[in-house]
C-alpha cells in the first residue's frame, strides 16, 4: 500500500489495479494531496463462533513519494458487521511500522506529532494526516485492524528532496595554482534521491583532463562529485559551476573560481614603426599576467613616460589574465624618435619588450638617379680593373688623397 506526491504544484501518483482477496485496487488523487485507500469487507459466510473477521484489499500498491513541506493523506475504509458497531473505534490503530510507535488508536493521537492527525468520517473511513513533511518521516506506515486474528496493511512514505550542495570548499588557496600544477574541485551534494553532479565552464568553454601520462581529453560538461584539473595552464582559469539535479526542482549550482599564477609575458605586433613629424603613433603591447601586473613605460634614456596631453598611457582588459597596454604620442616631435620599452611586473617575475621609432625619410627621386649614374661611372667602368682604387693608387700615389676626397664631395652634394 503507497502512494506518491511530488512536490510544487503536481501530484504524480504511480499506481497499479491488482486483486486482493478479490476485491479490485481503484486510485482517487485529491488536488495536491493522494489519499491512500484501504478497504475491509466483512466474509458472507457465517460464523459460530461470532462475527466475522474483516478482510484488507489493497486499493493503491505504490510509493508514498511526497517533498517535504508538503501534506499527505492515508486513508483506510472498512465495511463491518451490526454486531461491530459498538467496539469499533476500538479496531483501529495506525502505526510506524519500521519503529513500532503506536501514532493513534482511532482519532486520538498516542504520538506527541503536532505534524500528525487521524480523522474519521462516521462510517467507515480513517484517514492520517501528515502535515509539513520532513524527511525523517520516510518509512512504512501501517494501519491496523486489531480483529481476532490481527488485520493489517502496511504503506510506505519516501520523501524526496531538492538537491542541496554542502561542500564548502571556498578556501582561495586550494582553488589556486601555479601554472602547469594541479587543482582538484569537489562538490558534494544530498537530496533523495541522490543527486547527480555535473561540472561545466560558465564562459561555455570546454573542460580539459589530463592524466598522469600528459594525454588531454576536452569536455564540454563532467559527471562527477570531483573534478582533477591537472597540468592546468592560464587558459584554463576561470568559473567552473557545480550543478545538482535530482528530478526534484530546483536544481541548484554553485560557482568556484579557479585562478592560475604565472610570471608576466608580452606580445608584440610592429617593432619599428616610422613616422614623420606631426604624425601621430600608438604602440601596442600585449600582457598576460596572474596576479595582474603593473605596466609602466620608458623612453631609451631610462626615463619614466608621465601621461600628459602629448603621451596618453590606456589599458584595456582582454580577459581574466590579459590586457592591452597602450602608449599614445600625439604630433610627433624630432626629440621623440627613438626607442621606447614597455615593462611589465608582478610578484612572479618581470617581462620587457623594445619598439623603435623611426623617423622617415624622403629621398628626392631626381637627385638619387644621378647618384646611381655617377656611382656607376666611377666603380662599374667596363675596365674594372684599370679603375679599381688598387690599381689606380698603384700607377697614381695621389689617387687616394685627391681624387677620392673629391669623390666624397661630390656624392655628399648629391645626397643634400
């Protein structure tokens, strides 16, 4: 004898018609509340010895599956004899069957349970009563003809529950690592039924396994109370939520942040950069770090850069261990060509990148095809050799003091 309620609003009742003594089983759910039927018929043959002894039919033959807080209702009806009549309430008793406390003798509670009540119709019908259930209220019940020979009908109640998580493992310290180390989560949940634990990333990312051979496997969710992160890298920090589900809404989550420490690194994209003057020039510089690190910048005579209206300094966070720093020159001035470092710092060490600004020159296209032409004339002479300086300081003692300083002249005077 059970029945089943399940909690917030709808009653799932399981239920099942089989023959007892020859009476058939019926199921009548009641709104939120599913009342258990028990049904006595007294014997149509007659007795000597005196009234006939009533015979149980089970009317529902399921589990009492009900969440706490809510009320359940047993019910139990019996049909019986004139010469009953007088000694019935006497009949009538429920019990907790698996400690053997009496809860009431007809409508008058033994058991000091507010949460308990018995009601009677008058006729032939006993219902108890079950008020806020909690989940120590789980077990057979039994409602009990005490006819000679004892009549008897046992029903079982289990409770469920929400999924509830208990582990409380917020230490900062067990959730940190240094990068390539290991870090081991566990959530620990209770409900009835048992729930079942699912880890999953919270940016949607997918989990990666390692085992003790360095062989990775990536999940997108993971079935367990505990999640080894082994050989985590910077790429693997983050959320992680824990989530509970047992049939029994609500599911329930919890999130645990996992932070992986490793020593600043920088990215670069252009490590020379030419401008002119008035230009204006942004360097950029890429910095992962954890714990964040302090970015400062320095011209190449070692001088801190200090923002101001011509240096505009602005970081932009990535994600949880990256950012952009950024050196903006406004109307760039001969004075600022040069080299330029950004540094980066925190307790795990320290990283530095170097870009170069330089300044660009235009070459008038005119005065370059003459110096090519002249260059040609004097070291690409059909007779190299008797034009090579070798030869002509060798017939000449006057080439190298003469000629070549007029040379230089000359070729100076084409670069201006």
């Amino acid at each position: 004898m059970s029945l089943s309620i399940v909690r917030p609003v709808r009653a799932y009742v399981y239920a099942r018609a089989p023959r007892y003594n020859g009476v058939k089983s019926s199921l009548k759910p009641y709104g939120n509340k599913v009342e258990l039927f028990v049904k006595t018929v007294a014997r149509a043959r007659k007795y000597a010895d005196g009234p006939p002894s009533p015979a149980i039919a089970i009317i529902q033959n399921s589990p009492v599956e009900t969440v706490g807080g809510r009320q359940t209702l047993m019910k139990w009806s019996r049909q019986y004899s004139p010469r009953e009549v007088e000694r019935h309430e006497d009949w009538i008793a429920w019990l907790k069957s698996d400690s053997r406390a009496i809860l009431a003798m007809h409508t008058h509670m033994v058991a000091p349970n507010p949460r308990l009540s018995v009601t009677h119709n008058g006729h032939n019908t006993w219902k108890l009563h079950v008020f806020n259930v909690q989940p120590e209220d789980s077990g057979t019940y039994m409602c009990q003809v005490n006819t000679d020979p004892m009549r008897s009908q046992v029903g079982h109640m289990k409770v469920l529950t929400p999924p509830d998580i208990v582990d409380q493992m917020d230490d900062f310290d067990r959730l940190t690592s240094l990068e390539r180390g290991n870090v081991w989560l566990r959530c620990k949940a209770v409900g009835n039924p048992k729930p079942e634990v699912t880890w999953r990333r919270e940016d949607g990312r997918s989990i990666t396994l390692r085992s003790e051979n360095s062989r990775s496997l990536t999940v997108k969710t993971y079935k367990n109370e505990d999640l080894h992160l082994n050989g985590i890298l910077r790429q693997e920090m983050g959320s992680y939520l824990c989530i509970a589900s047992n049939g029994v809404p609500p599911s329930v989550s919890k999130r645990y942040y996992v932070n992986v420490l490793f020593k600043p690194t920088i990215r670069i994209k252009d490590q020379i950069i030419v401008a002119q003057t008035n230009d204006d020039v942004t360097f950029e510089c890429y910095v992962e770090s954890s714990p964040k690190s302090l970015t400062t910048w320095y011209t190449q005579d070692g001088v801190k850069v200090i923002q101001d209206a011509w240096h505009i300094i602005s970081e932009e966070i990535q994600n949880e261990y990256s950012s952009l720093s950024n050196l903006a020159l406004k109307s760039v001035k001969e004075s600022d060509f040069g080299a330029y470092t950004c540094f980066t710092e925190n307790a795990f060490g320290t990283s530095s990148a170097v870009f170069q600004l330089q300044e660009y020159l235009y070459i008038d296209a005119g005065k370059e095809n003459q110096r090519r032409r002249y260059y040609h004339h004097h070291h690409h002479h059909r007779n190299h050799r008797s034009q090579s300086p070798v030869y002509r300081k060798a017939i000449n003692p006057f080439y190298s003091t003469l000629q070549e300083k007029n040379i230089s002249k000359l070729y100076a005077h084409l670069m201006t």
